[in-house]
C-alpha cells in the first residue's frame, strides 16, 4: 500500500493531502450480469486496472479488480483474447 500512495501522490503527506487532489474523475463501471472479458477489455481500453460494479439502479455494489477477473497466471492470456476480437 505504501508503494501506491507514494506514486499517487509524490511527496505529499497523506495526512495533509485532500483526496480531491488525487482521484480520478470519470470512473469506469461494469454490470454484474456483464461477461468478464467485456470488463476485463474495457480496463484495458481505459487504463485501468479496477471496475465499480454498479447495479441495475446505477449504484455501486462492487468492485471488480483485474487480479479477481483474471489471476496473475491468466492475465496475459486474458488481455490477448480481448485485443483479438
């Protein structure tokens, strides 16, 4: 964890730092009836690497991480299926 906070947010200190200084505007979401190799080719379309899973309603109920959708072993294997279609 302490890894991302520090690419994240460089020098600053966590403490001091507002989140509204470092989010990401614009988040990316799946439906939980979507297949998992749309999400997993939508994280890549969109440089992400987690999903907000919203439900029917547009609220979230979730998150899909790309390790839960594809383990580490799988992930290549994954991406290359999607960049075939």
């Amino acid at each position: 964890m302490r890894f991302f906070i520090n690419i994240s947010i460089g020098q600053r200190n966590p403490a001091d730092t507002p989140v509204e200084e470092i989010y990401r505007a614009g988040v990316c979401t799946c439906r939980p009836e979507e297949s998992l190799v749309d999400a997993i080719a939508r994280m890549g379309e969109n440089g992400v690497r987690r999903l907000v899973v919203i439900d029917a309603d547009g609220e979230p109920c979730g998150i899909l991480s790309l390790e839960d959708a594809a383990p580490e072993s799988d992930v290549a294997a994954a991406l290359a299926q999607t960049n075939s279609t």
